[in-house]
C-alpha cells in the first residue's frame, strides 16, 4: 500500500489522475473499469436512485422559477433568496445529478479531467449557492422578527445585495480548485467528483484550502443559522408568554417550531455526514477505505435539491396555492386557503414572521 500511496503522489505532483490508479488507491478492481462487488452492487442501487432524483428535482425547481414569473404577488423582496435556492438546486440538477448518473450507467467517471472539473464546479457551486442562501434567509429573519435594528424593513435592494453576496462566496469556494489552489478529483466510486481531501499536495495547497474551506464555508454558516434561528425561536416564544390567551399566537409558535426543527435537521442531513467524512479522510490521509464510503454521503450532499423546494416553498402557502393552481390547468382543486377572516390574517401575519417566507 505505501508503494501504491507513492506512486499516487507522483501522479499527484503531475497535477494529473490516471483512472487505473485511482481504482486501485480505492480499492477497486484493477482490471476492469467497473468497481468490485461493493461498488458494483451500490452503483447499481445508485442508478435509480439518481434517476428518481433528477425526474422529480428538476421540474420541482423549475416550477418554482415558473410559477414565480407567472404571478406577480409572490414576486417579493424575500421570495427572490429562495427563487435562488432553486437556481442552486437547478445547479446541483444539472451539473451534478445528470453528469454522476451519465457515469453510474459506466460505471466509472468516463469524461476525464474536464468533465471532471465542469461536474465538481457545478455540484460545489449550488450547494454553495444554496447554503448561503439559507444564511440570508436566517439574517433577514432574525433581524426582521427580533428587531435588533429598529425600522428596518427588507426591501428589493437588500435582496439583491443578499443575492450578489450568495453568489460571490460561492464562487470563492468552488473557483479556487480551478485556478490552483486544491483540485476536483473523482470520489467514492468514482461516478461524480469533489475537493481533494485525500491528498496533501503542498504545491497544490491542499491541506490549506481544506481547512479554509471547512471554516468559511461550513463552519461560520451553521454558525449565523444556529444563532439567528436560536434567537428567533427565543423571541416568538416570549412573545407567546406574553398573550397566554392568543390561539394565533400559540398557533404560530408550534408552526416556527417545527419550521426551525425542520430548517436545521434539513441542513445537518444535507451536509453533515459529507463534511464529516470528508474531513475524516483529510484528517487520516493514506487510511484504507471502501468506495462507498464517500460515495453515500456525497449523495445526501445533492439530494439538497430534492427537499429544498419542499420545506422552503412548498410550506409557503402562497406559493402552495400559486403552484397547484398552475398545475391543475388554472384551477386549484382544494381551493383557496382560508386567509379571508382577521382570525387567518393574524396567524398569516405570525406565521410569515418567523417562516422561511
């Protein structure tokens, strides 16, 4: 094994991977381009795994961006962060899911390193895109419920900024790797890509890029959303203190925590066991280990896409009512929520206060 780790770093230093070595590095068959039995009997179960990601997370999100454009009302200040949440999922859709179940129906990563470098930069970038949106979302929430800042109010100019800032620390993560500083490589089992964890690579920066990476962009974001969701919670329930007698209140207290509760376990099965293994494999370089060790939570990583359009926009009841109607040819078969009396308007009111939206 030390000779094979040898001979990876040579390879490694050439700034180049080479397809035989890798599989046997991850202890797949040498001989053949398909994985051993482990990794052969996961891709199989991966494929429709993928495809059934794909068929329904593309037209969810696409929807949203749809049903966005069609009615006017749902075009507001906050509604434009997670319309990018679905240009991010969109992202993870199209350059992530597509290219890894190309690969998986190979069996290995066919379209060497560019294809290489175009997957792990489009997964990488929408879930960055993502992440920071969630970040946004949880700022303009606490700041607008917990009132920190006295008179603010959200506008389209906020927005925007709040846009252009998702966009720019997402490519500070995924653009560095392109430009020399650390690599995407394949992983797992070789049917999608990411950051080098698994080797130092001095010349290449590795070791720092990785820590910068799990600091800035990981570290810092569960951070802010712990906090700010912590506080938000906090205040909605001694605003509830204070009304013992207010249904509403009551009410939206129960749907903040079950949004919250939702909201964070959402982000820690996204990322949280990518990230850990990840960092396991950084920080134990040269440990043996399966391919479908990576591979498992590099998946759960995407599947951000899958859940995202369900707890960000499709609890939001303007936007349910938006989509079902386009959908059901104009028509919404369930009919219109219930917002006409004061008593809905109040819990409207209290509900979009501390909701996503």
């Amino acid at each position: 094994m030390g000779d094979l780790q040898a001979l990876v770093q040579l390879h490694v230093e050439a700034r180049y991977w080479d397809q035989d070595l890798i599989s046997m590095y991850y202890g797949c068959s040498t001989n053949n381009p398909l994985l051993d039995s482990q990794g052969s009997v996961c891709i199989n179960c991966k494929q429709p795994l993928i495809y059934t990601a794909s068929s329904y997370a593309f037209p969810v999100n696409f929807l949203t961006l749809y049903v966005t454009v069609q009615h006017k009302k749902l075009r507001t200040p906050l509604n434009y962060i997670l319309l990018n949440l679905a240009v991010a999922d969109l992202f993870m859709v199209v350059g992530g899911f597509t290219v890894t179940l190309a690969t998986a129906l190979q069996g290995y990563f066919f379209l060497g390193v560019t294809g290489c470098n175009v997957e792990g930069f489009f997964a990488t970038m929408g879930g960055e895109i993502a992440l920071w949106s969630l970040v946004v979302l949880a700022i303009e929430r606490y700041i607008v419920v917990c009132k920190p800042m006295t008179n603010f109010r959200f506008n389209e100019r906020h927005a925007i900024v709040g846009v252009a800032f998702t966009w720019i620390m997402s490519l500070t993560c995924a653009l560095p790797p392109l430009c020399g500083w650390s690599r995407y490589i394949p992983e797992g089992m070789q049917c999608s890509c990411g950051i080098d964890y698994y080797t130092p690579t001095p010349e290449l920066g590795n070791t720092s890029f990785v820590i910068y990476m799990f600091t800035l962009h990981f570290s810092i974001p569960l951070v802010i959303i712990g906090f700010c969701y912590g506080r938000l919670l906090c205040t909605v329930r001694a605003a509830a203190a204070l009304q013992q007698e207010s249904e509403t209140t009551q009410r939206a207290e129960k749907e903040v925590t079950r949004m919250v509760i939702v909201m964070v376990i959402s982000y820690l099965v996204c990322w949280m066991p990518y990230a850990t293994v990840a960092w396991y494999i950084f920080a134990n370089q040269g440990t043996n280990f399966g391919p479908v060790m990576m591979t498992i939570p590099a998946f759960f990583a995407k599947s951000a896409a899958l859940y995202n359009p369900i707890i960000y926009i499709l609890l939001n009841r303007q936007f349910r009512n938006c989509m079902l109607t386009i959908v059901c040819c104009g028509k919404n078969p369930f009919g219109e929520e219930e917002t006409s009396t004061a008593s809905s308007k109040t819990q409207a009111i209290s509900a979009s206060q501390v909701a996503p939206a």
